[in-house]
C-alpha cells in the first residue's frame, strides 16, 4: 500500500511551486496541473539521473514535498496519539515522517514515468475547505488503477493530504501500521525507530 501511494503520489507533485501556489485554481486544476508538470519532469531526467539515489532524494524534495500538506498527514496518522503528544514529540514525529515520505517516493520516482491519468471529472467533489478529485492511471498491459486525491485549502492554497489507491487510504495505513506500534511500544519509541531508519536510508544515498 505505502508503495503504491508513493508511485501515485508523483503524479500529482508538482515541478515548480507556481502550481500550487496560489488560490486561484481549484483543486481539479492544481492537480491537472501537477501531474502534466512532473511527468514532463520524469521524462526530461536521464536513467543515470534518476538511478542516483542522492540526485533523486534531491528532486524529491524539490518537487513532492510542496505540493503535500505534510503536517496535516502527519496529524491525521497519528490520530488520537497526536492529542496526548508533547510539541516536541509533534514535531519531531513531523521531521522523521516528512524524512521517510522522501525516501518512499524516491525509490519509485520512475515507475509510472509511461502511464497516464484519466481525470473522472463528473465524481469530483469540493467541500470548502476539502476536496476530493478522482482519477484513473492507465498502466499499460494492466487494469486501470483508481487514485483518488483528498485535498485541503491552505493559505498556500489547495493541498493534498491524503490519497486512496483502489478504496486504500494513505493516512488510514500508516495510522493502522504506527498505532499498533504505539501500542505495543510508546510514540517515543516510534519516532526513534524512524530515526533510525531515516538515518541508514540517508547513510545509503550517499554512499
């Protein structure tokens, strides 16, 4: 499921800031917008490019990160746990998820470089401040998968902070995976092990 979120995610993060930055379009367009814009990204890279894991980290953190609502994410995954937080545990459970959604999509920057997305414009829905757009990415050879992006209206205007792959949420895995892992161990102990792991993932891009 992480996998597949991240995949999909980089159809929808877009190349330059201006895509997201204002209130002006809505949340159709933001990510109409968005995927044209990163895969015109993927195909001007070459494979050696994209084969370095420290070239990739890079543009994912260029390219993906402003175009997510990473805070609002993190908020929604640790769920009742983020209430009971210290600030210093909030935020440094914010870094170390921010630390591992760059590394999760940076190991599949490339795999939909040749798929393409089918906008299912007449199921789109907007809420002030949330919305949800619907699409399809058609993969050649398989079965069209269904993403849909749920998006929040920020002062930097829409955002996506959740995505649902085939009826499979982002924010509802990881706040299954993570809370049991609280509940077994503590959220200290959490964002220690993603400290960890953020650090032999760093340690390995740069070797």
């Amino acid at each position: 499921m992480i996998k597949l979120f991240a995949t999909t995610c980089l159809l929808m993060a877009a190349a330059v800031p201006a895509a997201w930055a204002g209130t002006t379009q809505d949340p159709l367009e933001v990510v109409q917008t968005a995927v044209n814009k990163t895969l015109d990204a993927l195909h001007s890279h070459t494979k050696a490019e994209l084969a370095s894991p420290k070239y990739v980290n890079h543009l994912v953190s260029g390219i993906i990160l402003p175009a997510v609502d990473v805070d609002a994410s993190a908020r929604l995954v640790l769920g009742r746990y983020w209430r009971t937080a210290t600030p210093e545990q909030r935020k440094a459970f914010v870094e170390q998820f921010k630390l591992l959604l760059i590394h999760t999509y940076a190991k599949s920057l490339t795999e939909y470089a040749d798929s393409k997305v089918r906008f299912l414009t007449n199921r789109d829905t907007v809420s002030d401040p949330f919305a949800t757009v619907y699409t399809q990415v058609v993969r050649s050879g398989q079965q069209p998968l269904a993403v849909d992006y749920s998006l929040l209206k920020t002062p930097q205007g829409w955002k996506v902070y959740d995505i649902t792959i085939s009826g499979l949420s982002l924010v509802t895995n990881y706040r299954s995976t993570f809370g049991q892992e609280i509940a077994q161990t503590s959220l200290q102990a959490l964002i220690q092990r993603l400290a960890k792991q953020n650090e032999a993932n760093n340690k390995a891009s740069a070797s």
